[in-house]
C-alpha cells in the first residue's frame, strides 16, 4: 500500500505558499486570530509536503503524484 499522494509540483507549490505565510506574519502583513490560523495552514503545507501525502487528498481517492508503472 502506498502512502505518498502528492507530487512533486504539488509540493514545491505547497512550501512556497507555506513561506510566503510565514513572511507576511513576520512582516506583520497578517496578524490576530487569522494570522495565527494561516501559520497553523503552513505548518500543514510544510507537513503534508516533507510526507508526500494529504489526508484531503486520500478521503477523496485523489493523487498529484505520478503512477510508478
């Protein structure tokens, strides 16, 4: 059984978004109760991009990644 269902450009394109969060919190771009859900969503991307898997992505059967055939 294989685990990983995100790609490779799914990945880069997750930890991008998760650094441009991350310097608009500390820019103070975003703040408050936002700001702290957004750092929390980054912590997600960075997650779900280092384990190549999503759990979204697995309720409903999807894959970014390429089939090894």
């Amino acid at each position: 059984m294989k685990l990983k269902n995100v790609g490779t450009i799914d990945r880069v394109i997750r930890v991008i978004l998760a650094v441009l969060i991350i310097y608009a919190f500390n820019q103070e771009m975003i703040e408050g109760t936002i700001g702290i859900a957004l750092m929390f969503l980054s912590v997600v991307l960075i997650l779900t991009s280092i384990f190549s898997y999503c759990p979204i992505y697995a309720l409903f059967k999807m894959s970014t990644r390429k089939q090894d055939y």
